[in-house]
C-alpha cells in the first residue's frame, strides 16, 4: 500500500457511512485499515441492495452497492464483542494502533471495557474518534441521529427544494447522505490534527464529532447569511442566496446550470443571450443589484435561454468564458470525457466478482501516489492473518475461538 499514511494502523468499530467513508479515506491515504464487524451479519450495509456487486456468471454476491462505496481498501475481522473473549482481542488490537473510529451509543462501549479511558489506561497513544447523533454532551446525547433526520433538523432541508408557491414546493433532502459524508470527512482532518498533535506531545486523544454539530457548520455562507441578518434563509430550488444568475435555467430541449460569478461574465453572458439592453440597465448592472432584482431578473434570463438547446448555450457560453455546465445523470457522468481523463473510476480484482469498479479518492498527490490494489473486503476474509501476524494467535487459539463463536 502506497500513499502518506503508511505508518498508521486504524481499527475501525465503525459501521454504515460516517465512519467507515473515513476508514476508507484514511486507507486510500495508506494506513492500514481493520474493520472490526458482527460474525455472520457484518456492517449493515452489506445487506443494503440491490444493487449488489454480481458474480462473473451474472449472479448476485452477498456485496451490496451500498457497502461497497465505503470499504475499499480495508481489512475485515469478525468479532463477538458481547463476549469477554471478543473484547480481550479488542483490546489488544487497540494497543497496536494508531487511531480507533466507532459509532456507538453514548457510553455503549463502556460496558464492553471498549470506551476511550478503558483503552486509553493500555495505549495511551491512541487516538479515538467517537461519532454519534447528537454528540457525547447535551439534552439529545442519548438520542439515535441519521442522515436524513438531521438534514432535516440541522437546517440543510430548510434550504433545499422548491420555493413555495411554486409547483412541487417542499423541502427537500440531498441525494446523498451528506450529513454522514460530511461527517466522515471532519473524521479524517480530526484524527490526522490529532497524530501531529500526539507526534508533538506524545499524547493521544479522544474525538467527539456529532452528525448535527458537522450539519450545522457546514451550513457555512447560508448560517452566516442568517447570523448577519437575523433573517433565516428559504429555499430557492437551485438558485444561490448571494449570487444572480446563478442556477438552472430553460434551454429548448432541458435545463443547464449558469454560474455567472461576476459583473463582467453577467455583460458577457446578455450580450450572448440578445439581452443588451439588461446588460446596459443600472438596475441589473451589480451583482448586489441582481440579488434584490432577482424576481424581475430571472423570467428575462429564462425567457432567452429557452430560444435556443442546451448544447448551444453550453458551447457559446464556455467560448466566452461564462461558468455553465450540463445536468448530468450518473451515465453521463461517467462518460464524461473530463471524468474519463482524470480516471475517476478504478477496477480491482475481487475474490467473487472477479473485479470490482469504485470511485477514486479526488486527491492526488506529487509525491505519494495512492494506490488500489485491495478491494472492499468480504466479511472476516482477513480474520484468520490479522489474528495471527498482529496477535501472534496460533491456528489452535483461533481454531477455538471460532469453536466458541468469538470470531
């Protein structure tokens, strides 16, 4: 395994998205990864299909789509943590790594002798990342939090959809289990400031990172938007709170997106668009002017871009160096030849599928070249090796403790 991480070993307690998408970026980055999962049922997410990965002659695997998109490049070990024995190997494994993530109830892992100061007293050194709801703290604490709840709840919906009075008015989730992902992502910076500050003072540390707590931050131009006026943002479909035209607009055969980012792209653009005399106009001639002209503004804009097909739009508007782009399903993105260049998809040989296509990390680097050489893993495939190249077990030990039901 290649990358900057090499050196770290991450034991990951985690299961659906937010902490296994940081395991997993964290193990593109070269750390080396043990996912730590139920025997027989494992993450979840394993279960999350269709889709699920096939198999060469067309038959579904036991690999959802799902747990796919999270796990490459990992190590999965099969532990009965309920039992004193599962918790022991817990243990030493803890003592040998670096960083541990989990997503357990607040306080759930006390009972296990698996929380921060029963396995800080073994590895001082350890840096360990709890994700929850709602935060270790506070009157919601004990409260079980997803992603779609706290999009919801944490303001995100309150800003996404349709405005209303307009057809299919409503609020809104995104597409995507964002307040996870966002999550996952606050992980990686976390647990990585806390290495430097351990290789500064020789001291590890405990992380509390809530979903809610991550939804609310990211929220960013919108919350501050909020915080300078007293006013709460609404929803305004596609269309940016602080920048005018900024959204999807009719063409002929569909809809593009026009980012006009400032006052000369706005000249550019109406001079494309037949709409001089808007371009001319003090009224429109600021985007701060734009944004308080907005509902004057955007019938004008759409009433030209539906002259003429997105593929028009797109060329003359990009000639001109005006920011647009087409509205891509995922086929399409996936042929895109820009994606395509950039090899954001990677292939890995699979034990059952014979190979297995996932999305690279965005990162790269000029000097760490990341590799994929180790796909998702299938549930417990490196039990038997972790327990014994780490925990120097012998094939009676683990032998025995699979008579037993620990692993």
């Amino acid at each position: 395994m290649a990358g900057p991480l090499t050196h770290l070993k991450v034991l990951d307690l985690s299961r659906i998205l937010a902490g296994p998408w940081a395991s997993q970026v964290l193990a593109d980055f070269g750390a080396e990864v043990i996912k730590v999962e139920r025997p027989e049922r494992g993450d979840d997410t394993r279960h999350w299909g269709p889709p699920y990965l096939k198999r060469e002659d067309g038959a579904d695997t036991a690999e959802a789509a799902y747990y796919l998109s999270a796990n490459r490049g990992k190590k999965s070990i099969t532990v009965d943590i309920t039992r004193p024995e599962g918790q022991q190997l817990v243990r030493e494994l803890a003592q040998q790594c670096d960083i541990l993530l989990e997503n357990y109830k607040v306080g759930g892992l006390k009972k296990y002798g698996l929380d921060y100061d029963s396995l800080k007293s073994i590895n001082p050194k350890i840096i360990y990342c709890s994700i929850t709801g709602f935060g270790q703290t506070g009157p919601y604490a004990n409260r079980a939090g997803y992603d779609a709840m706290i999009q919801g709840m944490g303001g995100l919906m309150s800003v996404t959809g349709v405005p209303e009075g307009e057809p299919g008015a409503g609020p809104q989730k995104v597409g995507v289990a964002v307040a996870d992902l966002m999550t996952g992502m606050y992980a990686v910076s976390a647990v990585l400031a806390a290495v430097v500050h351990r290789d500064q003072t020789g001291t590890g540390q405990q992380i509390d990172l809530a979903l809610l707590d991550t939804q609310v931050a990211w929220l960013a131009n919108q919350a501050q938007n909020y915080l300078t006026s007293g006013r709460a943002p609404q929803r305004q479909g596609t269309a940016h709170p602080n920048i005018v035209p900024y959204q999807a607009v009719p063409a002929s055969d569909g809809y593009f997106m026009l980012a006009v980012g400032n006052d000369l792209q706005f000249q550019k653009f109406c001079g494309i668009a037949g709409l001089n005399e808007i371009g001319s106009d003090p009224a429109y001639a600021t985007n701060a002017a734009r944004v308080q002209a907005r509902a004057q503004l955007i019938p004008l804009i759409e009433a030209a871009t539906r002259e003429k097909p997105a593929a028009w739009w797109l060329e003359k508007l990009s000639e001109a160096h005006v920011p647009c782009g087409p509205i891509n399903d995922l086929e399409q993105v996936f042929a895109d030849d820009q994606v395509r260049a950039r090899q954001m998809v990677v292939e890995q040989s699979h034990p059952e599928a014979g190979t297995v296509k996932t999305v690279r990390n965005p990162v790269i680097y000029s000097e760490s070249a990341l590799e994929y050489e180790a796909p998702p893993p299938l549930l417990g495939q490196h039990t038997d090796a972790i327990l014994k190249d780490m925990l120097g077990k012998t094939v009676d030990d683990i032998a025995e403790l699979k008579r037993n039901g620990v692993i």
